[in-house]
C-alpha cells in the first residue's frame, strides 16, 4: 500500500524540483545603505514623526497659460528647512526624498496627479522641481543635496502646473510624502 503513496511523493518531488529550475531568476539586486548618527529636525520637528505639512499655496491661473502639452507655469519658491538642533552636524549633506509610495505619484512621469473629484481639474499635473528649476521625478529622484552649516540646511523647492493633456477647469490640489536624507 506505501508504494502508491512513495511513488506519488517522488513524482511531485520532481515536479517542485522542475518547476523551480524553470523559475530562474533574471537577475539580483543588490541593497545598500548606511546609518548616520546625524539627526536634524524638519522644520523644527523631530525627524520621522511626520507631523511637518508644508503648505505651498499655487496662484489661480488661466487655462490659457497653459497652452500646450508639456508646458510649465506658475513656478511657487518654497523651503524645507532643516537642523537647528545639536545633532544636526556640520558638513553633512542632506536632501529632500520623496516617498514613492505616496499616491498621488504619476510613476511613469514622476510627477503629481491631482486629486479626483467632480470639481477637479483634468489635464493638469503638478511638478516639483529643485529650487534652479530643474525638475525632479519624485518616484525615482531626490532633490539636490546641500551641506549643513551651522548645524542648519535650506532645501530649496519649486512646485508648478505642468499640462499633461486636455484641460478641464478645477481645483489642482495634491500632495507627497517627504523625508531628508544624509549622504
């Protein structure tokens, strides 16, 4: 009665055995990273608490100023400041990175969609940028890196409206989550 029952086991033993060769892997990817003893504040807050929100109001803009596919308007100067406290130690580079898990996140384009609803704006996007204009996908990027001086950085930021299609008038609200990061 047990050769049935042995002959079954080896039978699917062989398969499993098949079906992880067939299941290779394409390849590896290799995880780094470091632990820094820096710590600065965000905006006088203590880091990884997320109680900072940076408000970064847009002006009301004409559709028109956005007259084609592609196009930027309304570039709005903000700053995340960072440091201020003791631990925040000098010469430590330290950058803006955004959380690519937030869902406002456009992952093909790395930009903002805005919120949805019946009184929001349609073919409309919302960019963010490094304070030279240089725009940043947030899903892959990080802004420029500064240097802590005085145990204090500035990160400076742009946010603007970018056309990504047809427009329809509304409200063209969103938002990513942030964190600073040491280098």
């Amino acid at each position: 009665m047990h050769k049935p029952s042995i002959a079954v086991a080896l039978l699917a033993s062989a398969l499993a055995t098949a079906s992880a060769a067939l299941a290779a892997n394409d390849g590896t990817i290799d995880i780094t990273g470091t632990i820094t003893s820096a710590t600065c504040q965000v905006e006088g807050q203590q880091p990884g608490t997320g109680g900072v929100t940076k408000s970064v109001p847009l002006d009301t803009i004409s559709a028109g100023a956005l007259a084609q596919v592609g196009q930027t308007y309304g570039d709005r100067g903000f700053s995340i400041q960072v440091g201020g406290n003791a631990e925040c130690a000098n010469d430590t580079k330290v950058k803006v990175r955004f959380d690519p898990a937030s869902p406002a996140i456009d992952r093909l384009s790395g930009r903002l969609n805005v919120d949805a609803g019946s009184t929001a704006a349609a073919g409309v996007q919302i960019q963010i940028a490094n304070g030279d204009g240089t725009p940043i996908n947030v899903f892959t990027e990080d802004s420029k890196s500064v240097i802590v001086a005085g145990n204090r950085a500035q990160i400076d930021l742009i946010a603007r409206y970018y056309r990504s299609g047809d427009i329809t008038p509304g409200a063209a609200n969103s938002r990513v989550g942030f964190q600073i990061a040491y280098e």
